[in-house]
C-alpha cells in the first residue's frame, strides 16, 4: 500500500505525538527497582519513576521466547481483573495490546537474524498522570543483562488510553507481586508521588467481545 503525501504526514505526525509522552526530560527521578525472575533466572527489571508531576511504572522485559512471559501477564490479569470488576475493559485491552505487539516484535526479530534465536525485548509503561493515564507498548535497545539493564533506546509503539482507576491500581499490584512488596511498603513508596487511585467506573464490565 502507498501513503500519499498527507497520509505520510499524519503517520509521521502520530508517531511524534507517541515518542513525545515518552521522552525523557532530564527530571527522571528513580525511586525503586527490582528484578523481574522466571524462576532463578533475571528476565528484566521493574522501575519506579517521577518524571515531573508523572508517576511511571516501567517494565523491561528480555526473553526467549516472549511469548511465554506475556501468557504469564495475561494469566495475572485475568486474575487480577475479573469481568465483573471495574476496571477490567482496560485490563482486556492492556493484554489484547500486548499480544499484538510481542508477535510483531517477534515477526521483525525473526527477519532480521539468523543462527539461534536472540532475546526479544519488550517495555511496558504505566503512567498515571493529572490529565489522563495510560500505557506504551514497544521495544528497547540496552547493554548488559537484566537486572543491569543499560537502556540506549526507547520505541514506542502503541499508546492505550486506559481507565485511571486501573493504572493507579496496577501499578500498586505489579510493585507487590514482581518486586515482593507487602502493600504498607508499596504505599510508603508511592506516598509523595501517587493519589489515592480515582474511584472506579460504576459503568457496567460485560467482557469484551471475542
């Protein structure tokens, strides 16, 4: 398919728009991190940021393959977010998200090596904002191995718009289940940087449609 020159303008102003909630200010303030472990072996790390008045969980992920850790995601999601509570269409979207994106980086990687299968990678961020929340999907480019991840680049791929309340609350249930943080700790981490989560939708959380 071609793009004619206004369709190449608005892919090229979309893409924009994605890296700029993405981009680094200089501001980053770390307040904690962890490993993420599939048994004894380090598959990425989990961070907790303040980027001026952002609250931002991220999570790198490097992996073979990849689609196994995210399967594991969407078992705690399912889990986490039944359809019955609020919450839970970001929670269908989040995975469904995640799923699409993990075979596209995969489909890439697949083209663009040879010889044994190298790691994917995979970074997820939660941002809890004043003005909305949401989540980025995409890859990263680093030295080293997890948990000593030197990030060189970021690439965004896809932004979801998600439901506060679910942001807010995944972000405390991914610090307590990954980093093993009982929840006294998770909110004296959180205290100085992160609301109490909005109340949740009182709309109703009928599943989402196959």
């Amino acid at each position: 398919m071609k793009l004619g020159s206004l369709g190449l303008l608005a892919l090229l102003a979309l893409c924009v728009s994605v890296r700029a909630t993405e981009s680094s200010t200089g501001s980053d303030r770390l307040l904690y991190q962890c490993p993420i472990r599939a048994g004894d072996a380090a598959i990425g790390e989990v961070r907790l940021l303040t980027r001026q008045d952002h609250t931002i969980l991220e999570v790198l992920l490097q992996a073979v393959p990849m689609r196994r850790v995210v399967a594991e995601i969407r078992k705690k999601e399912e889990s986490n977010w039944p359809p019955t509570r609020s919450g839970a269409p970001s929670s269908q979207r989040y995975v469904a998200a995640l799923e699409k994106i993990q075979r596209q980086l995969w489909q890439q990687r697949a083209r663009s090596a040879r010889g044994p299968n190298p790691p994917q990678r995979l970074r997820i961020t939660f941002v809890a904002a004043p003005d909305g929340s949401w989540v980025t999907l995409g890859s990263f480019e680093a030295r080293g191995e997890p948990p000593s991840l030197e990030v060189l680049e970021t690439t965004p791929i896809e932004r979801l718009d998600l439901e506060p309340y679910y942001v807010h609350e995944n972000i405390r249930l991914i610090l307590a289940d990954t980093c093993g943080l009982d929840l006294g700790k998770v909110e004296n981490l959180l205290a100085s940087t992160l609301q109490a989560p909005p109340a949740p939708s009182t709309r109703p959380t009928a599943a989402a449609s196959p």
